[in-house]
C-alpha cells in the first residue's frame, strides 16, 4: 500500500530525528517505525500477548527491508 502523507511541526520534527540518530534509514521507514510502536501498545493495551506482537513485527519488517541500519536496529530491539 502507498500513502502520500504531508507532515509539519512536531511531527516533522520527530520523524526527521529518526533518521538523523539512524534508528530509520529514510522518513518512509521512520513513519512505518512509529506506526508499528503505537499499533504494539495498542495491542499490549488490549490483552495482547507482547511474543506474538513482537514476532509480527519482525516479520512485518522482514518483508520490507530498507537496509542494514534498520535491519541492526531491529535484531537489536526485538532479537
């Protein structure tokens, strides 16, 4: 799925740190970063066990992999 999104202040802001402490290699991946951590606690929130969204995640990144910093990034957070 493509989404044109247009992002100001805060926002903007905070997606470009992302990328500059090379947690995410661009803003695309920055963006999908934060979604995946609000949809993880909304799910933690709802009585979701924290493996299984932890695995989801993993594998929802593992089907879009941008590059190394990312792919560091997320054996390091969730390995």
């Amino acid at each position: 799925m493509n989404i044109n999104l247009h992002l100001t202040g805060e926002l903007e802001t905070f997606v470009n740190e992302l990328v500059e402490r090379g947690l995410a290699a661009n803003k695309t991946e920055a963006v999908r970063l934060a979604l995946t951590r609000y949809y993880e606690t909304r799910q933690r929130t709802g009585g979701v066990q924290r493996e299984a969204l932890e695995q989801s995640t993993i594998e929802a990144h593992w089907n879009n992999p941008s590059d190394e910093k990312a792919e560091i990034f997320y054996k390091k957070r969730y390995l």
